[in-house]
C-alpha cells in the first residue's frame, strides 16, 4: 500500500500539471509546470536517489522553469492570456487521454509488476559517481559536447541579423 | 518501503497521457512545450523506479543522462518558437503552416 507521502505528491504533480495545461496564464501555467518538476523531484527522494532529485531541481527547476517564465514574457501580452482551440479536438483529447489512462493502466495492473517489492538497500550514489567517470566517461564526453552546440544554436537562432551594433541607441 | 514499483508506474502513465493532451489539443506553442516536458519526466520517472526495484545503478545514470539532454532540448525549442514568434508576430502553431524561408 502506499504512503500519505507518496498520495500527496501524486496529487501535487498530476493536479498541478493539469492546471499547467488549463489555466488561461501563460505565467501562472508555468508555475504550475515548476510544481509539477518538484513533484517529481520528491519522488525521486522517495525512491532512494537524492542525487537524481538535485540535479532535478537545480536543472528543471532552476534553469528551465526560469528559461520557459522569460520567454513567455517575451511574447506580446494579449497573446499570454489569449486561449483559442477547437472544442471538437478538445473533447477528442480528453477521450484519448482517458483511454491511454485505462488502457495502459489495465496492461499494467494485470502484469505481474503487482507483487514486485524491494527490501533490498539503495544503491549508493559514489557508484554513479564512478560509472560516471570510467565505465560512461565516453558518453559524458559527447553529453557536453551536445549541451555546447545546442546553446550556441540557441543563440545563433535567437540573434537579430537586422539590428547593427551602431544602430542600438541604449 | 511501502510503495511498490507499480505505484510510481501508474503515476507515470498518468504524466504520460496529460501531456500527450496537451500536444494533441493546445495550440501554443509554448503549451506544447510543457506537454513535451511532462512526457519527458514520466519517462525520467519510469527510469528511476525501475533502477530502484531492480537494483541496479545505471538506471539513475541514464536518467540524469536524460535530463542534461532534455535541457539542450528545451533551449532549442524556445528559441525557434523565439523565431517563429518575430517572423509571424504570434505563437499560435495554425499560423505557422506556411513555414519557408
């Protein structure tokens, strides 16, 4: 059976990401999302790993809620609060979100993942330390690799080609 | 521990389907984005719990693998929706159809 922890967390995270997606701010949606990536985050202190949940807060919480609050100030202010959608795909989304639910939730129930528990002790967090550096040291490598092209083509995309430097008056 | 792995699925799958809703209903492109996030971490999740029932060290490797990638991810994707937005003055995704040049 589960914990009152652990049922207070899933209430935070799954009510917090439907108020991200429904709410008619775009602002108060992205607090909502920002919830929702802590809520997370405490599972995985639930789970035995505080070391994934760091690096959840301080990535998703810390940079990307921060990076997503910024660009949606960039956009103009009617377009913010401004909500347009079909009601006919609304409902159609709302059927093929159901049905994803149960059905995935009856594949799952039924499998014989019911009766899986552990007693045994969590791994320790050094081991992830050293696969890090011997075993996965290639792929960490490419990791920052990858992470230092996407930020350069972040800005590259976002630089304004119209504007020259003598022409900035502030 | 008192929950077992089929808990943390079943929350998972929930994440998993509130943000394939968003993809296929919103039509901002900055909501789309939150439901890419939302499956993103479902799958974080998955990841975690499974290591954790297992037990085994790699799956927590190969979800902070996962979450460095989903921050490259998420920088790219609001810059073009910045792009987008300074050549069509909107983020609504209906008017991106024509997309050249």
């Amino acid at each position: 059976m589960v914990d009152a922890v652990f049922l207070a967390l899933s209430v935070l995270t799954i009510g917090s990401a439907i108020v991200a997606l429904e709410i008619r701010s775009l602002i108060y949606g992205s607090i909502a999302l920002m919830l929702t990536l802590s809520g997370i985050a405490g599972f995985f202190l639930l789970l035995d790993a505080p070391f994934v949940a760091m690096f959840q807060l301080s990535v998703y919480v810390g940079s990307i809620a921060v990076l997503i609050l910024f660009t949606v100030m960039l956009v103009r202010r009617e377009l913010i609060f401004n909500k347009i959608e079909d009601k006919r795909r609304r409902y159609a989304g709302i059927g093929l979100m159901l049905a994803l639910m149960l059905g995935l939730g009856m594949v799952i129930i039924g499998s014989g993942m019911k009766s899986m528990e552990t007693n045994s002790p969590s791994v320790d967090y050094k081991k992830i330390g050293a696969d890090f550096l011997t075993y996965y040291s290639p792929a960490l490598i490419v990791m920052a690799l990858i992470l230092a092209a996407s930020v350069v083509g972040a800005l590259t995309l976002a630089r304004r080609e119209d504007i020259t430097n003598d022409q900035r008056t502030d | 521990m008192t929950n077992g792995l089929i808990d943390f699925v079943l929350v998972s799958v929930a994440l998993l389907a509130i943000g394939i809703y968003g993809l296929a209903v919103k039509r901002n492109a900055i909501r789309m984005l939150f439901g890419v996030e939302m499956i993103i971490n479902s799958a974080n999740l998955n990841l975690v719990a499974f290591a954790r029932f297992i037990p085994n060290s790699q799956g927590q490797t190969l979800a902070l693998f996962s979450i460095a990638i989903a921050a490259a991810e998420v920088a790219v994707g609001l810059a073009l929706i910045i792009v987008a937005y300074r050549m069509y003055k909107n983020i609504d995704i209906e008017d991106f159809r024509s997309l050249k040049g």
